[in-house]
C-alpha cells in the first residue's frame, strides 16, 4: 500500500511541475525507488502465491501417496530406487513413508542368488542403453522355517532420472508378491498335469461325457479299445452317452456310482443301429465299467465320468487254457524287467534272498536288496536243520563250494516252528553269478517259506488216496447193488418163464412163492437204497413228540428178531413202567428194529440181549448179541455203506448199519459198536431228548 501512495503522489507532483525539471537527479531518483518498491511488493505477492501453491500441491501429493501406498499394499507392491553412481539402493515403505538405504551386498541377502544375478544383468542391460524397462521374477531367500513358503516376486525396473546427456543416473524398481498367484498356477499346472497325465496313462478306459450326456474327452486307451482312428471326428460327432447301449436306459440326472458288466455283440448292433460310425470293432465285446456322476462344489451335475476295460480276452481265456499259459507267460518276462520291485515284492510274499560265498563259506540272508539280515557259517546253517535234512544240506553246500554251474534246488526242514507249532519248511532256489570270464563269483537265489505247502501237499496225498479208496468203494457198491439186484430180478424172471414152460402143477406153490421171496427181497433192496438216499439229501422229516418209550421198546426188539433161529435166546430188559420223552418215534424204531434184525443175522445159537436207560438228558440204548462178531477190518468198515458185510446171511448189500447211523447223527445222537470174532458185538446208542415223567419198575428182592 505505501507504494502505491507514492507512486501517487510522484504523478501528482509530476503533473504539477514543468516537464524540464522532472530530468533532473532527485526526480530520478525518486522513480528507481517507486520501481524498486513495485517490485518488491510484486516479488512478496508472487512469493506467497507460490507458498500456498505449493502447500495445496503438497497436501494433495501426500494424499495421491496414501492412496497410492495402499493400493501398493492390496497389491502387494513394494519399490524401492537404485542410485547408478552412489551404488546404493534405497527401498521405500508405503505404510510409514519411511525409506531405507541398502548396499548392494546387504540388498542381495533378500533374493535368492542367481536371481539377484539375473537382476544384475537387468539394471546393467538399462545402465547400458540396451533396453529402458526390464521384467523378470524373483524368488527370496530360502526360508528358515520349513513351514513358510519361498516368495516370489514380479520385478519391474525403468529409468527414475536421467542426466543432461540422457544417460540413466537412477532406476526405479517396482516388486509385486506373486507367490500366491504363482502356488496357485503351479497347483493348477500340476492337477492339470496329473489330471491328464492319470487320463492319458491310464491302463483302463477313461472317457467323459459333459452335463447334457455328449461325449467331450476320451483317452488314447478307449480309443485303442474300440478302435477309434480319428479321435477328433469322435468328439465332433458329439456323440451321446445314451447312443451307447448299455447306457441308453440311464437317468442322468439320478445318476449314482454304478459299477456293471455287459455283453454286446458289436457287429450285430452296428448292422440294424450305426449311431457310433467310429466305433471298428468287430464280434462280441465282454467290458466292465464303473460311472460316477461328476458335481462341482454347489452339488450342480457337471458331468459323467466313465472307467472301464475290455475283459473280453479275459472270459475268452476261461476257454482258451493254452493262450492263457502264453499270456502268463508273457507277464511274468514283463514283470522281470521291473526290478525296482524287488523290495516290495520280497517283502510282501515273505521271501528272503541269499547269497553263497564259496570263498568265505558263508551265507547272506538279505531281507531286501541293501539290507543284510544275517549272515551264517556254514557250521551255524547246519545246526538250523533237522538232523534228518542235514546231508541235503551238506550236499548243496559241497556243490556250492565246488562251483557247480547249475541251478540248484532244495527244501530243507528247519529246527524253527510256525505259529501253529508246525516244523518249517524252507526252499532253497539258487544260481549261480558268473564273471566275464564264465567263472562262479558266488551264488544268489531265493529263500521261501513252504510250510504251508507243504502241508497242503500232505493233506492233498491223504485226500487223494481217500477219494480214491471211495471211488473203489463206491466201485464195489455199485459192483454189490447191481448183483445183488439181478439175483432176486433173475429169480423172479425165471420162476415167472417156468409157468410158460410145460411142468407139473404141484410145483407151481413153488414157483410163486419162490418168485413172492425174492420179490420181497427187490423191493426191501430197492427201499434200502431210495432211504439212504433222502437221508443224504437231508430230506427226512423228524417229528419230535412225546411217546412212552417203555411200552414200545420191547415191541421194535421181538419186531426185528421175528426170524431168529430156535436156538437163539431173546433177552429184553426194561426197568421202566413208564417213560416219557420227547422223540421221533418212527425214526428211532427203524434204528431200533435194524440194529436188532443185524444181531440176529449174525447169531446162530446163544443170546441177543436188549436194554435202555434214561441218564441226564440222553436215552442210553443197548443191544448185544453173542454171535460169530467181527474182526478189526470188519469193525473198522462195519458203517462203510460201500462195504459188504461178511458172514451176513441177509442179501449182503451193506445198507443196514449206514441207514442206522445217518439217522441217529441227524437225530443228533452217537452209536458206537464194540466186536470182537467169535464173541459177538454190542452196539451203544444215545439219544438226547427231554423227559416228562418217569416210574421205575420196583425191584425185585430174592
């Protein structure tokens, strides 16, 4: 203001003077100072406008800063600035505008070493002139805590400041952490990676059929199955699940994991259904396949998934024993060429590998290829075996140390026992390592424990001469049944032909009772072999009810001994008035009256004795006879329904005693039968059964 007031006043007064006298030096003077004080004056307005320019400018820096450091944050961003020609980085943090100064060296401690090279080479690539931006990705520093992952960043470096000649005197360097997005795309790459890789190498058919059942993927395996040649033609033809026919009744949309088998006769279908034309099998395909329905996290139905094989070779080998040898045959070479598996497969079918060193004479036991399990002495390995198996063991070792160039095999039995307290046995399966030179080094082989086949063997000996003892058996059956069913057959045909002939008519009582006889005979024959078979088929019927045994049991016994010879005495002990118990009478009647029609067959003269008792919930029954009896061969094959019985003066087909003991074991009950030649036999019945009420006969005192 004061310089505008004097300003005023100088034009006042130069108005008023005389234009000559404002030349002169006071009046010039008095214009260099107005000017000076203008120009003060517009220095101060101008230097204030600048100050609050420059404030509003700095407030809104600081504000673009804050936004930017947490938009850096959310990214993950990090800057930082190298100085060319001081040679230091400074590295700036967005959360407290803080910068930090690094040297070189303390800066590459955060990055991994070869990446911090490859950095290098960047700044010097743009130092250079070569290039003005450079990208590359960065791993840090390995951690030291397992558990953490190793960070990696995106780094981008460009020109900061350049000086007057253009030559870059600072870089910028502006670092995202991409670690998350880089795990996340290696996980991605890798399920993609196994996903296909499971798809493509799968041994088994893999296809997939999208949500609306159209066929979007299919591996090299289903290809080669149903010969496809142009997998891309297949997939363009968009072929349908349901134009399959084993899947044409499926609901999509219900669809649970399915596993099925199917039959289809290829040719047959392509002539009369042609909606697969890329389909070039031929005949009747046998495939297995197992659907799962595919959904994504929210239960939505994506798609189906198909797992399946051809085991059309498989059902065919059934049928083809010879093409099955050759492809076992031809897995087992295959499997000899994956020798990785020795270990697993060693461990899991509990087999030993040995080595033999003639020149040490010692044994290596090794339960897999590194590890040596132990190591024996000669001296030491034969005292691991039973005596009786010690040459043999001797023997191998001898062969051995003499170099023999043959395989050699043995099975030694072993001192050591199984679980089941079973000696063990142990094969030996050795051949010989030869050097360049064709010599023997030392031996290598197998040894497996073949207990349990031997033992099987054994059981397989024993049931073999069983079966084939009962195959003679059964022979001799048949050999007994069919002429024992001629005999009574011829005698009745003849007798019968006799009427035809010319005879006199006193005889013909004969003849008819002679035919009546032997028609008798037939039919309890064929009556025999009919029962015991039902009773085999578990086709008889018990029908358990309460009886009073004491008043029938003498009536079963004098009903089996009716044809006894006059010389023989009959003895029937009951000690009961009454007894009642719960049985299957018809049953136990026929056991019974068989076991007492036998002890009269057998004796001639002397006794046949009869009695029973009730103990403790059993019914004891016991019958005797002092008849001619049997020797040890004929006890031991007494209830062989395959046995003819000797001395019998019935028809000797040997039906008797079997029927007897089929009925009380499925009566739940035992016989045994205790005999001796020329003293008779005695057989021993228990029954159990429950009992109701019972009175004993009074004793009778002399």
């Amino acid at each position: 203001m004061t310089g505008i007031l004097m300003m005023g006043t100088l034009a006042a007064q130069a108005q008023q003077e005389n234009m000559e006298t404002i030349v002169d030096f006071h009046h010039i003077m008095a214009y260099l100072v107005a000017t000076f004080l203008i120009s003060v004056f517009v220095m101060f307005f101008y230097n204030r406008l600048i100050y609050f320019r420059e404030k509003d400018v700095t407030k809104e820096a600081e504000r673009l800063i804050a936004q930017l450091s947490l938009v850096m944050d959310a990214n993950k961003t990090q800057t930082w600035a190298y100085d060319l020609e001081k040679d230091f980085y400074t590295v700036f943090s967005g959360k407290d505008n803080k910068e930090t100064t690094y040297m070189p060296i303390d800066f590459s401690q955060a990055y991994d070493r070869e990446d911090f090279y490859s950095l290098q080479k960047a700044i010097n690539s743009i130092k250079d002139g070569k290039s003005s931006l450079e990208m590359l990705v960065m791993k840090s520093v390995a951690p030291k805590d397992a558990t953490e992952p190793q960070r990696i960043y995106e780094v981008s470096v460009s020109i900061l400041r350049q000086d007057w000649r253009g030559r870059p005197t600072a870089l910028l360097g502006t670092q995202r952490d991409i670690t998350k997005e880089q795990l996340r795309a290696e996980n991605t790459k890798k399920l993609m990676l196994r996903y296909h890789t499971v798809f493509e190498s799968s041994l088994v058919d893999m296809v997939f059929y999208d949500q609306n059942g159209i066929l979007t993927e299919v591996n090299n395996k289903a290809l080669e199955t149903f010969g496809v040649e142009d997998r891309q033609a297949l997939i363009d033809h968009k072929v349908n699940i349901k134009d399959i026919p084993s899947y044409r009744e499926l609901d999509l949309q219900a669809l649970e994991p399915t596993h099925f088998s199917s039959i289809t006769d290829v040719t047959q279908v392509k002539q009369t259904d042609e909606r697969v034309p890329q389909i070039h099998v031929e005949g009747k395909m046998y495939y297995e396949a197992s659907l799962g329905p595919i959904r994504d996290k929210d239960d939505n139905f994506v798609g189906v998934i198909v797992a399946g094989r051809d085991i059309t070779d498989m059902v065919e080998s059934n049928h083809h024993q010879k093409e099955a040898a050759l492809l076992l045959e031809k897995r087992t070479n295959d499997i000899q060429q994956y020798i990785q598996n020795i270990n697993y497969s060693l461990k899991v079918s509990n087999v030993r590998l040995v080595n033999y060193y003639p020149d040490r004479h010692e044994l290596e036991v090794m339960s897999d290829l590194s590890h040596t399990q132990y190591c024996l002495t000669q001296l030491r390995v034969i005292t691991l075996i039973q005596q009786e198996d010690r040459r043999k063991a001797k023997r191998l070792m001898i062969q051995m140390d003499h170099r023999h160039k043959e395989a050699l095999s043995e099975t030694l039995r072993t001192i050591f026992r199984d679980k089941q307290g079973r000696e063990v046995y142990l094969n030996f399966r050795i051949m010989p390592v030869l050097d360049n030179n064709g010599e023997v080094t030392h031996y290598l082989g197998m040894c497996r424990d073949v207990t349990e086949m031997t033992y099987t063997e054994r059981r397989l000996q024993v049931e073999t001469a069983k079966a084939q003892e009962e195959e003679q058996l059964k022979n001799t059956f048949l050999l007994n049944m069919s002429y024992e069913l001629r005999t009574p057959l011829n005698a009745v045909i003849g007798f019968a032909e006799l009427f035809g002939a010319e005879h006199n008519e006193e005889d013909e009582p004969i003849f008819a009772e002679e035919i009546k006889k032997n028609t008798n005979t037939l039919l309890k024959l064929i009556n025999d072999i009919l029962f015991l078979s039902r009773l085999d088929a578990h086709m008889i019927e018990f029908n358990y009810q309460e009886t009073d045994f004491a008043m029938l049991f003498e009536g079963w016994c004098y009903m089996g001994w009716s044809n006894l010879s006059p010389d023989v005495k009959v003895v029937v002990e009951n000690p009961y008035n009454s007894l009642l118990v719960t049985i299957d009478q018809q049953n136990l009647s026929t056991v019974i009256q068989k076991l007492c029609v036998y002890t009269g067959q057998n004796t001639q003269e002397g006794t046949v004795r009869a009695k029973y008792e009730y103990r403790h919930g059993e019914l004891m029954i016991t019958i005797e006879d002092t008849g001619k009896g049997l020797d040890a061969d004929g006890l031991k094959k007494a209830f062989d329904r395959f046995a003819h019985e000797e001395g019998s003066e019935d028809s000797g087909t040997g039906l008797g005693l079997p029927i007897v003991r089929e009925l009380i074991e499925q009566m739940n009950g035992t016989i045994e039968l205790q005999s001796e030649r020329g003293k008779g036999s005695t057989f021993f019945v228990s029954i159990p059964c429950e009992m109701s009420t019972l009175e004993k006969k009074a004793e009778i005192t002399v």
